[in-house]
C-alpha cells in the first residue's frame, strides 16, 4: 500500500501540489492523469525520492521514503522518468541489466542473467540486445528503459508516460504487458498517462490531478464521464461505450 | 568481447623495445653482460618504461571517470583545471614550504586539486544540458585561468623554470627512486575498476543513479577523491600530459561503450599504448636529444580529438 499523507510542494513562489492525501490499493494498475502542469510529474518523483519532500509523508508498505535508506528502496520501487536525458552508450543487454544493480551489486549472479534474458525476450528486445543506446530508435529505447525497470523486480513500478515515443502497436502491446503482470498480483503500478482512453481501458483505479490538488480518486467509470472530464480539462469530451469499454472522443 | 590480448601483446612488445631505445646503445644480447648495462636498466630504462606505462593508463582510467562523474565525453582532468590545480597546489606549497618531501607535496597537490575539480562540477551543473559542447569550453577557460594564476605567481616569485617542469610531462628525468609514487596510480586504477559498476550509473545520471539505489553524492565524492589523487601524482612525477585522458575514453567509447566495467581494461591498455608510442617518438624523432612526451601527445592528441569532435557530431553529449 502506497500512502500519501498532506503532501505540498512549491518551487519559489508556485505552488505544484497543495496538500495532497491519498492512499493506493496493492496490486493493480493506478492511473495518474491531469492537464499539463497538474503535478503529476512532481507527485510522481516525491513519491521515488528524485526530489526530496517539502512537506508530508509518504510511504509504500509502511517504507517512509524520506527515511528508508536509498538502497533498501531501490528493491521496494522502481521508476521511468519522463524526461530520460539518458546519453550513455550502452548495448540494450548492459541497460537492461543495470536494473538488476541493486540486488548484485555489481557482482551478477546467473539468476539476474536469467532475468535480463527473460525481461529481454519478454518486451521484444533479445534480437537487438547488442545494440548500443544509441543506435536504435526511439521507440526500441523507450521498450529498453521499461525492460530495466522491470527487472529491478520491485514490488511497486512508477511509470511517468512510458507510452512516449511509441506507435500503436507497442503501445497497447506495452499496456497489455503491464496489465498481465498487475494481474498476477506480484506488482503494482503507477503510470502517469496523458490518454485518458488508456486509463479508462487498462487501470483498476484513476487519480486525476488539477492544479496541485487532488481532483478526483475513483473508478474509471467515475472519470471517464463528460462532467468529471469536463472540470478536469476544461473541455466539453463525449463519452460512448463500445462492448461496454467507455470510450472518450478527445480528439472530436 | 573484442580480443584485448593483442593490445597487450603489442604493449608488452613496445615496452620491450622502449628498453632498448637510448644514449647508450643496448643490444638485446648483451644487456646482462656487464655491470654498467644491469644498472643502467634497472635504474634507468625498466623505472622509465614503467612510468610510462603506468602514467598512460592512469590518465585514460582518470579520463574515462572524469566522463562519467560530469556527463560529458569531452572533458579529462588536466583540461578541465584539475592538473592545473595541482600543480597550483605544488608551487604554494613549495614556495611556503621549501624542501618539503614528495609525499606533503602530493598531498597538497590532491587537495587542491580536488576542489579544482569541485569548482569544476559546481560550474557545469548550472549549464544547460543541451549545449554539451559548452562544458569542455567552461573547462578550458576555467584551466586557463588556475594556469594564468599559477605563471603569475612563479613569476612573481621567480620560479617559473620550476613550474616549468609540472606544466609539461616528460619522463627523461625518470629514474630508480623517482618514479615509485606511480604504483599508487596504478592501484587507483585497479580500484576504479571494482567500483566501475557504480561510475557508470554515476554517468547516467542522478536520478537513474538514485533509482538504483545508490548514494550519489557519496559515489561522486569517491570518484573526485581517485581522480584528485591519481592527478596530481602524476603531475608530481612527470608533469602534465594533456589529451590522453580525453581521446582515450572516446575510442575505447566507440568500440565498447560506456559499460565501464567492460571498457576499463581497454581504456588502460590504449592509455598505455599511446603514450608509450608518443615517448618512444619524442625520444626517437630527434635523437639523441629527446621532445617532451606533453609535447608530442599535444600534436597527436588534438588531431585525434578534432577527429573524434567531427566525425559523429550526433552522439555529442
């Protein structure tokens, strides 16, 4: 359980997050969306430490991650950033593989071989994994950075749009992924999305974010709504059901 | 993994050859033979072909950390301000303290090369990380200026022959006696290779570095304290030797990547290579007189690195 006690954060004079308070269910997929400059981004790196807390608490299965030594956290959660400025050339097997440091150390065991190999295989890499960084595209790298912080294996993965940069095809095919995995109730997910269409389709619950407060907390059948979604975006957004899955027609 | 054995190979070849190449003509059959020959090569050929060796792979190891710790592959400590730090430090403490042994100079040496180093970082990590090309250029003409300070100072004090001999690196004063300090490079560089996994998540930068659990600021603090040291030992032995720690790192870059744990040992043997073949070229070009080794790496090194500037602009970082 990831809980989030009275969280505000300002940069000089504005302020980001006002008193954020919430609590996230084990197992699932948790969908973080909001306009630009909601905060998720920031919620999003106070809740792994990148920034440190102004004020408040937050906690993942009573871990406080203000206090918990850094290593410690690294086996309890992982993160993908948005904004990965990531230049080091590196083969994709040597990045994926970087995900196991904080169980070996530095010193590979056959079983984290084994799971570079399965992350590898499991997000359609194996056939370029001698491929430097940076010479594949977008995409692959994208595919790349997501394979690392699953093998991390840690039980709670924050994703900060993981589908940049991706087609159609391996977008749903990534959401897909995730969504099996949150099915066998091993990990959970925090995935900032900005199609609210993914959230609705692939996440058991939805945050949705308005100018540093908390705006709604609920199914996505409380989101994906045209009343909800109009306070949220400022914008009229018809909804429809196709096979009963509530469909939003953003982009009409 | 592309065979590194015959890197090796070739190093030990050229450092076999280096032995015989001097004033005093050696044969390969009659070394042994007299007193005088044993002598003249362990107290003079075998100290300076280790020297050598050993400067050359510790200035591309200390080039290859320095990439990581700034997250630019165009930066090396003695570009950058750190050498000239050192040797900073070395003329104060020589003119406050004359007489003072090697070992108190290279310790003020490494501190003032460390917060060299420290001003460095501080500087580059309020530059935008889109102009990659502008750290070296801060780099420069931050060295320029702790060098400008340094000439001023021994000018003042009459001591700019001296200072002469840090600013540019050569190995004809080498000998039994001088040149031991390097060893402790050598282990630097060994050390680095332990703690590579950590430098080169260092170079990916703070929050993948925190993501994995590690204690940034502490691995940095570790990588400034190596880098500090092995610099300004090797200014104290030999003087500066510029461009080996930067084009170095890039080649070893291009064939094995950033995973330092796999391109260190080749950062060390090309380190090696190249600056054995540059002082096997000052001592032959002009024989018997002799170029410095700083002299001949600052031709060769900024044609290399103008190659590495141009050739693939794209993967600038």
């Amino acid at each position: 359980m990831i809980e989030i006690n009275g969280v505000s954060h300002s940069y000089g004079k504005s302020k980001i997050l006002q008193n954020i308070s919430l609590s996230i269910k084990e197992s699932g997929i948790t969908a973080l969306i909001g306009p630009n400059g909601a905060g998720k981004s920031t919620l999003l790196s106070l809740m792994t430490r990148l920034q440190p807390l102004q004020t408040g608490s937050i906690s993942f299965d009573g871990q406080s991650v203000s206090q918990t030594p850094t290593r410690e956290l690294a086996k309890t959660l992982a993160i993908l950033r948005q904004d990965n400025a990531l230049s080091s050339r590196m083969s994709l097997r040597d990045l994926v593989g970087f995900g196991r440091y904080p169980h070996h150390k530095g010193r590979p065991t056959a079983k984290d071989h084994r799971a570079v190999d399965e992350a590898l295989d499991y997000f359609d890499l194996q056939t370029m994994s001698d491929r430097f960084i940076d010479e594949v595209s977008g995409g692959q790298k994208q595919r790349a950075l997501v394979a690392m912080a699953f093998c991390q294996e840690t039980k709670y993965l924050l994703l900060d749009e993981p589908l940049n940069n991706l087609d159609m095809y391996y977008a749903r095919s990534l959401m897909k992924r995730l969504r099996e995995i949150a099915d066998t109730g091993k990990r959970s997910f925090v995935i900032v999305l900005h199609d609210i269409n993914y959230a609705g389709a692939y996440a058991n619950e939805i945050i949705a974010l308005k100018d540093g407060t908390l705006a709604i907390h609920g199914t996505p059948q409380d989101v994906l709504e045209t009343k909800a979604l109009q306070t949220l975006y400022s914008m009229e957004i018809k909804v429809t059901q196709h096979q009963g899955q509530l469909v939003a027609l953003h982009h009409l | 993994m592309k065979n590194i054995g015959v890197a090796i190979v070739a190093l030990f070849a050229l450092s076999c050859f280096s032995l015989f190449v001097g004033v005093k003509e050696i044969s390969l059959s009659d070394w042994w033979q007299t007193p005088q020959n044993i002598d003249l090569f362990f107290i003079s050929r075998i100290p300076r072909t280790l020297a050598v060796v050993l400067t050359g792979a510790s200035l591309a190891v200390s080039g290859a950390v320095m990439q990581m710790l700034a997250r630019n592959s165009f930066v090396e400590p003695s570009s950058v301000g750190t050498a000239q730090s050192a040797a900073l430090g070395i003329l104060l403490v020589t003119l406050l303290y004359p007489g003072s042994p090697l070992i108190v100079k290279m310790i003020v040496a490494s501190i003032t090369a460390m917060i060299g180093m420290a001003v460095f970082l501080a500087m580059i990590s309020r530059l935008p990380v889109t102009s990659p090309l502008l750290v070296p250029l801060v780099g420069l003409i931050f060295s320029g200026i702790v060098e400008a300070l340094t000439i001023f100072i021994a000018f003042q004090t009459e001591m700019l022959q001296f200072q002469g001999t840090w600013m540019s690196g050569e190995f004809s004063g080498i000998l039994r006696g001088r040149y031991e300090l390097l060893w402790l490079c050598g282990v630097l560089a060994i050390l680095t290779y332990v703690v590579a996994d950590q430098f080169t998540i260092i170079g990916m930068g703070k929050d993948a570095s925190v993501n994995l659990g590690l204690n940034y600021k502490q691995v940095v603090i570790v990588g400034l304290f190596i880098l500090a040291l092995s610099t300004s030992l090797v200014v104290v032995t030999v003087g500066m030797i510029p461009f080996v720690g930067l084009v170095v790192p890039n080649i070893a870059r291009r064939l094995m990547g950033d995973n330092l744990r796999a391109s260190l040992p080749w950062v060390a043997v090309l380190g090696a290579l190249l600056v054995l073949v540059c002082d096997l070229i000052g001592r032959l070009v002009h024989f018997p007189y002799e170029i410095p080794v700083g002299t001949v790496l600052g031709v060769i090194g900024s044609f290399v690195f103008l190659y590495l500037l141009y050739a693939r602009p794209a993967h600038a970082r």
